[in-house]
C-alpha cells in the first residue's frame, strides 16, 4: 500500500479520511523508473532475432491518473491508435478529435502548476494494449524495447508489472524473459501526459504525449553481446601525410560469449578475443579519416558465440588544446543548425526519408554541424550524421526552463532528490549513442539554471568518455565544462570574447578569465524566425577573425507547425493558441529556416551564402580563392566565371577558371581569363564554385558559392538627355488631367490610369506588416542605445520596433494634398503625409513629366525633425490590377533580400510568378523585398506595367515588393489563409527599406542597417507598351 496524504477538503466527520492522494507514486516520484529496468546499452545492429512490435494497437483514454486500477482493466472502452503516433494527432490531420485532447505549445512556461514532483489531477493518461504470439526463439533473455514515450509509463506483461519508464526521448529496455509464455501474449502500457518528468522536459516544443518511437520485442542468445564500445583512435603516420588508426573494444559479454572476433574486412583486420582478459586495443593501419566534410566509414563486424553486430566505424580524434577544439588535429567551425524532431503531421514520430530529406537539405545549403536540441533525436539521425557528414553536439533530454520564472527557486538541477534522475538521462544519452563518429560534443542540456546535479552529470561523462569535451550553455563560469558557449550574443560581445578585450556577461573577472582560456561557440544564435535572420554574414566575419570563435549553431532548422483545419476545411499551418490552449506561446514555435511543408525560406539561401566552405572575392579582374574547409583541399570543386550584362541583366558566355588546387586553409589570387575583360563595358563578373562531380547529397555543379562584382566602364558613354515633348500633351477635361498614357485625379494628385490600366497612386508608404524579428522586445534596442554600451544595445528590455512604429502612427498615414500644378509639359504634386495626434509629417513632391515619348516619374520624400525612431520603409505605393500575376525584373535575386540578408543577392535577370515573390510565413509579414532594380515587367490577362528606374544622385536604385495585399491587410492576418481575397496587386517602389536583424529572440538590427528619417528620392520611367 502507497503511503497517502490526507486532503482536510476531503475529510468526513471528526476528520476521517474519506479519500486519499497517493503522495509516493511512480507519476509523481523524483526516481529515473523502476522494475526490470536493463543498463543503458548501445543501439546496435544485429542477427539477433527481434520482433516489431508497431503497428495498430488498442487504445483507451483516461481523464487522470488517479483511481485507475492495476494492472488496467481489459474491459471495455476501447478504440484504436496507430503506434507510433501522439494520441492528440490523427493520422492526417490535427487534432484527432476533441476527446484525445490538443497539443500544446509552450517556449519556457510550464503548461500547469509549478509544484514539483507534483502534477495536476487533469492529466490525460492513456492505456494501450496489443497482442502478439510467442516468437518462438531460441534465446537467454528477451528484452521489451521502448525507444520513445512521452511522459512516464508503467508496462505489464500477461498481467506482470515489467516497471516504470521514464525520459521521454531516451530508450529504455525492460527484461521480460520471464513474463514471457507460449502462445499469445497480451502487452499493456499506461502512458500518462504529465508527471514529475515532466518538470525537466520543458524544451521550447510541443507538448505531445503518447509511445511516438517504435516498440520492439529483442531476443538476447546466449553467448550474446549486451554491449558494444569499438572506441577509434587515429594517429599520424610517419610521413605526417597520413593517419594510422586504432580500435579499442569495450565489450560488456558474459564469458560464454566467447571467442569474440572483430573483423574489418576492407582494412584486412581480424582479431580474436578467447576471453574477457584477452580484450585489448590494436591497431588496423593506415586510414582515412572520418570528418563532416570527408565522412569515411569503415564496417566492423563482430561475432560472439551468440551472435553477429554489424558496426559502421569513423575513425577520427577529437581534443581541445588551449582554447582551440580540433578534430583529427585541424581546427573545427561550426556552421550549424539547432534542429528538432517535428513533423506537420506525426509531430515527433519518425521518418527516416523524411530525416534524410532533411540532413540532405542541410548539406547542400553548406550545414556542417547539428545540434539535437534539446535531447536525443532518434537512432537513426545520427547514422544518417555518420554517413552524410555532420558535427553533432548530442544533447541529453534535459531542460527546466519554467523555474526562470521563480528565479531558478525549486530546481531540480540542484536538487539532490532529483540527482539519480539527472544521471540516468546522461547515462542513457551516451550509452546509446557512443559509437557514433559524428558526436563530437556531449551536451548536458539546455536552460537548466545550474547546480550540483549538472556538475554530477559531467563529471560522470568524462569518467566514462574522456574523448569527448562537455558543453552545457548556463555553466557561464566554466565550472563544469570544457567549452565556452553562449545563446544570442550580439557580435559586440562575441568581439570580447574572441579578441580577448572587454567584459564578457555574467562573469567576474577570474571568471572571465577562465571562460576566455577556453573555445568558445554560439550554441544558439541569429533566431530564424519568420523574415530574417539579419547579420549572419557579420557573425561569420568575426569567426573567421578570431580562432578561438568556434562558430555556432542558427536557432533552427525548421518550423513547428502542425496540419489542421478551418471549420470550413480549409488547411493550415497551426501554432500555439490554434488548439484551444490555454497556455501557449503563440507562433514562437514557428522560428526555422524551412517552413512545416519543407519550403525552405530565403534564410536557406542566405546561410548557404555565408557559410560557403570556399569563399570567393573580386577585386577588379583578380579572384581570390579561400579554402575554408577544416580537413579537404579543392580536387572535387570547379570554379565557373560568367559575365551578367550590364544592358539587361542576362548571363553571357562562361568559362572555367584555372584554379590551383588548394589545402585546407590556403587561399590562391587568380586573375580573370581575358575573354571575361574584353568587349562591351560594364555589367557584371558573376563567379561561382560548384562540385565537380556527383556527391551522395547533391549532383555535380550544385553551387557552394559565389561572388559578384561590377566592372568598370572603360569609355565615356554618349549621355542623351530626354526631351520633352514638342507639343504640349496636357489635357485638362471634367474631373481628370491626362498626360500622356497617364490620367490624374485633380483632388489627390494621383493616377487614376495608366496606359488604359485602373490604377491608383502612387501614395508615400513608410509600413511594413511587422517581421517577427520586428515584434521583438526582449533585448533591447539600438534605437535608444548604442551597440557598444552592452550586449544588447541599452541591455534591458525595451518597446520592439512594430511598437514604436505604431506609436509614431505609420501604419495610418494621412495625406493632405497641398499643391496640384499642371504645367504644359508636366504634373507636380505635393503632398503633406502626416500622422495623427503628432506634429510629425513628411513632404513629399512628386513630378510626371513626359520625356521622348515616355512617362517618368521623380518623387522627393522630405521629413520633418523629431521622428525618434527609424522607419520600416520609405516609397511610394502603386495599386494595379488583380489580373497581373507575373513579373521579370533586372535587378537583385532570386529571392527577397534585406539589407541585412543580401550575401546570397546577386544581380541579374529574373522571373517569377506573382506568389512566387512572397513568402508564405507560418505567421503573415513583411517579404519578397528586391534591391538595385533596374527594369521591371509585370504582365497578365489585365494588361502589362514596364518601367525602369534611374538612379538617384549617389547612384542608388529602389527596391521593389509587389503583393497581393497591402501592409495593413498583412499585419491583420494571424495565418496565410486569413488575408483577405484580393482583386488588386500593389507595387512598391522603396527608395530604403529598415534591415530585418533577429530580435525575435537576439540582437536588433544593427545600427548601420537601420533606416532612419531623412530625404530620399525615387525615380523611374514608365515604358511605353509593345506590340
């Protein structure tokens, strides 16, 4: 009988108990589980017989864990689930229905009570239940394996308690040989959405119970291996251009499992073990090294008496010297992704071709490493890692984020009753998964405060694994830990830490010290969420700068969205607050760099830019080539050099350049071929280096990089000034004054037509349908403060940009038409644009006058003094027929850039469709943005707009944004499918546009990207139509 706590609310008569609340139960215990529990092991690969237990199972849900019998009772109310799956996802859309409850989104709150072990009596708790027959094998022991389930579960076996699971994402085995009976077996296992575990998995996640990995039945022969460590040494050779390798075996086996022999065949390897004394390490020869860049595995395969484990092997050597970390001896930079485990529609449950579709991604757009935030991912991710090439930074299945909000008060970190629980998820983290070349960093967790169980946790990793050095981000002092590492510093304090110069945040002085002795990387940084990140390029430059800046991993990969429907059936993207939640942290889930449908966004592009592992610059005529790579020379590369028109944007003919094979490390100056320096003067030398052949993850001429530079006019262009027209072609009739293709209305000033097009404008525009990144408030702001002063500009929360921009009222300008002047040859306006309750007005002048038969336009945009605040844009908005769906443009692309994101822009010609130039955010906002456009075409069924633009005095040309929506229809929409039906398109021309910067959750736009109040103007000439 469980020792019980009396309830006074539930006490009868002269306070006798009339019910009890069981207070030591395995819900709400602070032990790692219980019963036939088997030590953490390896996942291993082997002929021993196994049984997939997947599949369709029964099931019946409960509305909490109190009072439910043991084992539960078989009868009646069951349906049936899917396993692997969450129980509040259906098989192709989300919810499953109102009765298996919502999923829940939470960031760092916790989604009840903070009142440790405890949890709610609401607590949906599951049971599932299937059948299977006696396999019939022939084995020692069999084993019932759990790879995945969220949060704690009791297991019975034909009535036999097996035990108690915990760690949602870490596997555990059960020994249930003697549960086991001929014929059918009946399995049950209680799933319970909330329990003490739950207090250390608060992961910036779905919250989404249910058995979500595969299930499995494993036979165990005797003269088995439980265990297996084939731990790689790599050396050196004596010519120093070669390594050797070593293999160091760690076998857990009874001595019946002997002779063991471990065999590589293609190295010609084959050792023979007769007993456990005999086991010792040996050398296999030369070899070729395992890396990220050159991910070379070898097969091992060992054989006992009772069975064959087939092992992939990577032979690397990871250490730290000084404040370098270096594999295999080179010098490693991370250009890493965060990445969870979610799906649209199985949430967690996994998918390998869906996996693969993913790391592929990530290689091509030039990810070197992955950090499994924030746990464990499935088994097979890092063998994917192993073979396609990835650094991984492995981390436990730990984070108390919820107890920030109590000042740390109650941690469980450092708690010692929670201490056992603290270990076995490090335990089971490395066991699982130390084979594996590609972890080179054991993370102890994320956002846990700190305390003793942390510093216990890494103690015990190197005890066990010496090879590997620890990482957990909150050890700011460098107590426990053997990296330095930092979530979303602004590059101001990440040039203290590399440089040396400066304080370091939450550091005295010895401890800055000590921290700065150490490699330092962001384990989160430049927030991927929505429009942005802002400044990659910039935090890439001080990494390169500074050695002991170890790079760091973009916060993340992908959004959390989850497939749900409208009433109406309409399909949708869903984030937190779309389920019914009551708790949530809205679309903070929908923070990656591929949207949920796999789209990647424009980021993609950017990283891909910035982190080229060859950089290529132009200085004139003369390439420099930089190998950036940590282990490969350039053999498998091609360098391809082009010329972009200067007449209209197009590519010309191409060569292939000549480029001297380079080592890791070393750069080479090549000069431009002479056919690429001859013939028409300016336009553009475009530059790209790209694989040579096919690679498992992208075929030959995949680009890794690239760079642009404009040549220079070598002659004197003949300058022919526009005329005006001889006769004078105003027409002034009735309520319209026609110029040319183009009618005004007297009252506004505005076209109300052009070249027989409905249209209307253009009118000043300073909005934009706030980013994310605009939205953000929580790390201050340039605006008010300096970069310089502290991390985060004034270091203090402040009002995020979207606020400041509604406070000025720039999301509601009011325009006032002052001056309407109607000369012979031209229309001017002017126009005061003001907002309201302020004083705050800009002025701007706009004249259409016809020059060689063609209608130009030159706007001037004046402000008055005292805005205080920067401005999201400034230019002029044109509204256009609905029918007009596409666009070619000669200008930058392909894809939107900002000032802050325009490494990946290049100029050129380019096409696409009307919804092609925007991106559909989980979360509607600012996008499709081109800069330097120099000629544009929009065509449809609705007729055809040509227009390019002239340059101002200091030779800057205008962005362009063309929508289906107005900014303001935009900023209304919560989900794409919420914007309004439209039966107009809107075209802007931006003489500026504000950066994007990543204050979502990091650094603000920085100071230099910033678009402040100040005169611009615009100009472009409206084309007369074609036949």
């Amino acid at each position: 009988m469980l020792p019980v706590a009396a309830d006074p609310a539930r006490l009868g008569a002269g306070g006798v108990a009339i019910a009890s609340v069981p207070v030591d139960n395995y819900v709400e215990d602070f032990g790692p589980g219980s019963g036939s529990r088997t030590a953490p092991r390896a996942w291993l690969d082997s002929d021993a017989p196994s049984l997939d237990l997947n599949g369709t199972w029964d099931f019946r849900l409960h509305p909490s864990h109190r009072g439910l019998s043991e084992p539960p009772s078989t009868e009646g109310g069951w349906e049936t689930i899917a396993v692997p799956s969450h129980w509040a996802l259906g098989p192709d859309v989300v919810p499953a229905s109102a009765e298996r409850g919502r999923p829940i989104y939470t960031n760092v709150q916790y989604p009840f009570p903070v009142d440790p072990p405890f949890v709610p009596d609401e607590n949906p708790t599951a049971d599932h239940r299937r059948s299977f027959a006696h396999p019939g094998w022939d084995v020692e022991r069999v084993l019932l394996r759990f790879d995945g389930v969220e949060s704690v579960y009791k297991v019975w076996l034909n009535g036999t308690e097996i035990g108690v699971g915990k760690g949602s994402r870490l596997v555990q085995e059960f020994d249930v040989t003697d549960a086991l009976r001929p014929g059918d077996n009946e399995l049950l296992v209680r799933v319970h959405q909330w329990s003490s575990m739950s207090y250390l998995e608060d992961q910036d996640q779905w919250w989404l119970p249910g058995i979500f990995r595969d299930v499995t039945l494993l036979g165990r022969p005797a003269g088995s291996l439980d265990d297996i460590w084939l731990r790689p040494g790599l050396q050196a050779d004596e010519t120093g251009s070669g390594f050797r390798g070593r293999l160091e075996p760690v076998l857990q086996a009874a001595p019946t499992a002997y002779p063991v022999t471990i065999r590589v065949a293609e190295l010609g390897v084959e050792q023979v073990f007769d007993d456990p004394s005999a086991l010792a390490g040996f050398d296999v020869g030369p070899v070729e090294p395992w890396s990220a860049e050159s991910p070379r595995l070898y097969t091992a395969e060992l054989v006992s008496a009772g069975e064959t484990v087939t092992l992939p092997v990577g032979f690397r050597e990871v250490r730290i010297e000084g404040d370098r970390f270096l594999v295999n001896g080179a010098p490693v930079t991370f250009r890493g992704v965060n990445r969870h485990e979610t799906h649209p529609v199985r949430g967690r449950v996994f998918d390998e071709e869906h996996a693969r579709a993913d790391l592929v991604a990530m290689k091509r757009a030039n990810v070197n490493a992955i950090r499994t935030s924030h746990y464990p991912p499935h088994p097979r991710v890092l063998a994917l890692a192993d073979e396609l090439g990835f650094w991984v930074i492995d981390e436990c299945d730990l984070e108390t984020h919820g107890f920030v909000f109590q000042e740390w008060r109650d941690n469980p970190s450092d708690d010692p009753r929670w201490a056992e629980a603290y270990l076995d998820r490090i335990e089971r983290t490395v066991e699982r998964d130390k084979n594996h070349p590609c972890v080179v960093i054991w993370s102890l967790g994320n956002e846990a405060g700190t305390g003793r169980n942390l510093a216990a946790m890494a103690q015990w990793v190197r005890r066990r694994d010496p090879d590997r050095p620890v990482h957990y981000e909150g050890d700011y002092t460098g107590q426990y830990t053997d990296v330095y590492s930092r979530m979303y510093p602004s590059l101001v304090e990440v040039e203290a830490i590399g440089s040396g110069v400066g304080p370091v945040s939450y550091t005295g002085p010895a401890e800055g010290e000590r921290v700065r002795s150490m490699p330092f990387l962001m384990c989160e940084y430049v927030h991927a969420m929505g429009n942005g990140p802002g400044a990659i390029a910039e935090y890439d430059a001080l990494t390169e700068r500074y050695p002991r800046l170890h790079g760091g991993f973009v916060w993340e990969w992908r959004d959390h969205g989850l497939l749900t429907r409208t009433a109406d059936g309409t399909p949708f993207h869903g984030y937190g607050g779309d389920f019914g939640e009551v708790v949530h942290d809205g679309n903070f889930v929908m923070d990656g760099m591929v949207l949920p449908d796999d789209t990647p966004t424009p980021s993609v592009t950017e990283f891909a830019a910035v982190h080229t592992p060859v950089v290529l610059s132009l200085t004139g005529p003369v390439l420099e080539v930089r190998n950036r790579y940590s282990s490969l020379d350039t053999a498998h590369l091609r360098f391809v050099a082009g010329l972009v028109s200067a007449v209209d944007g197009t590519p010309g003919s191409e060569t292939e350049l000549d480029v001297p094979l380079l080592a890791p490390g070393a750069s080479a100056a090549v000069p431009l071929p002479g056919a690429l320096l001859d013939g028409a003067d300016g336009g553009w030398w475009d530059v790209r280096v790209e694989l040579a052949a096919d690679q498992p993850w992208a075929p030959a001429g995949h680009v890794l990089g690239r760079a642009q530079a404009e040549r220079p006019v070598q002659t004197s262009p003949v300058v022919t000034l526009p005329r005006p027209a001889a006769v004078p072609p105003l027409v002034i009739s009735g309520e319209a004054l026609t110029l040319g293709p183009a009618t005004f209305d007297p009252g506004t000033g505005r076209l109300t037509r052009l070249h027989g097009m409905a249209v209307e404008g253009p009118r000043l525009e300073l909005w934009r349908a706030p980013t994310d990144n605009d939205r953000g408030a929580s790390f201050g702001s340039y605006e008010i403060e300096g970069p310089e002063e502290t991390r985060y500009g004034n270091g203090s929360p402040a009002p995020s940009s979207e606020h400041r921009w509604r406070a000025r009222g720039l999301d509601r300008l009011v325009h006032r038409l002052l001056e309407l002047r109607a000369d012979p040859n031209e229309v001017r306006s002017t126009v005061r644009v003001g907002t309201a309750n302020s004083g705050l007005s800009v002025e701007v002048r706009a004249r259409w006058q016809l020059l060689d038969g063609e209608l130009a336009c030159f706007v001037d945009a004046v402000p008055s003094v005292g805005w205080g605040c920067t401005w999201p844009r400034v230019g002029v908005r044109l509204d256009l027929p609905g029918g007009l769906d596409q666009a070619s443009w000669f200008g930058t692309g392909p894809a939107e850039n900002y000032p802050d994101t325009a490494t990946a822009a290049r100029v050129g010609q380019f096409s696409a469709g009307l919804d092609e130039l925007n991106v559909a955010y989980s979360r509607p906002q600012e996008t499709g943005h081109r800069a330097q456009l120099r000629r544009l075409e929009l065509t449809g069924t609705e007729g055809a707009l040509s227009l390019r633009t002239l340059p101002d005095s200091s030779g800057h040309r205008p962005g362009f944004t063309w929508s289906r929506h107005t900014p303001q229809q935009v900023d209304r929409a919560l989900h794409p499918h919420e914007l309004p039906q439209s039966e107009r398109t809107y075209l802007f021309l931006d003489a500026a546009v504000h950066g994007v910067g990543s204050r979502a959750c990091g650094p603000d736009v920085l100071p230099r990207y910033a678009l402040w109040p100040r005169a611009h103007s615009l100009a472009f000439v409206v084309e007369n139509p074609t036949d």
